[in-house]
C-alpha cells in the first residue's frame, strides 16, 4: 500500500486526500506534504481510508518503500497531479 493515493472515508479530514508513507499493522500514515508532513504523517486505521487506484510515480512510491528520503513538495505535486487528472476525467 506504501505509495498508493487514499481517501479519507471518516473524520475530521473527510475525502481528503493523500498519500501513503508507512503502513503498520492495522494503520497506515498519510502525508498531504501540507498540514500533514513527511516527517509527522497522520495515523489512520486503514478502515477508515478508500484507497484510490492511482499510485504515485514508481520512483517516488520505490523511494518511500525503500526509506530514502521523500520531500513535502513531491508529496504536494503527486497529489496535485492527480487531482488535475481527476478534474479532467470529470469535465470529459
């Protein structure tokens, strides 16, 4: 799952999205590169995410399985990315 794009499906975050950087048992951490960081992702029981069927680029999501580092701003511009897409799919 380290990689993929996901929804919040419950919380304060509803349909927010973002990308996830760690997984650890019954949880997963998820970044937005905003006002949740690489370096202080949130924690979220993976029951309360959708996982959206995009992954990040192979570089990127091979960088966060790996532990090298990953910067906000390659959180950010994956996001952005996709939601550019996402508007596009939408208005075709």
């Amino acid at each position: 799952m380290v990689g993929m794009m996901a929804a919040s499906k419950a919380g304060h975050d509803k349909l927010q999205v973002y990308v996830i950087v760690k997984e650890e048992g019954d949880f997963v951490y998820l970044s937005d590169g905003r006002l949740k960081p690489i370096a202080k992702p949130k924690k979220k029981s993976k029951k309360h995410i959708q996982i959206i069927k995009h992954q990040v680029n192979e570089e990127l999501a091979s960088r966060l399985v790996s532990g090298v580092r990953v910067y906000d701003e390659e959180i950010k511009l994956a996001i952005k990315l996709w939601n550019r897409k996402n508007k596009e799919e939408d208005n075709v």
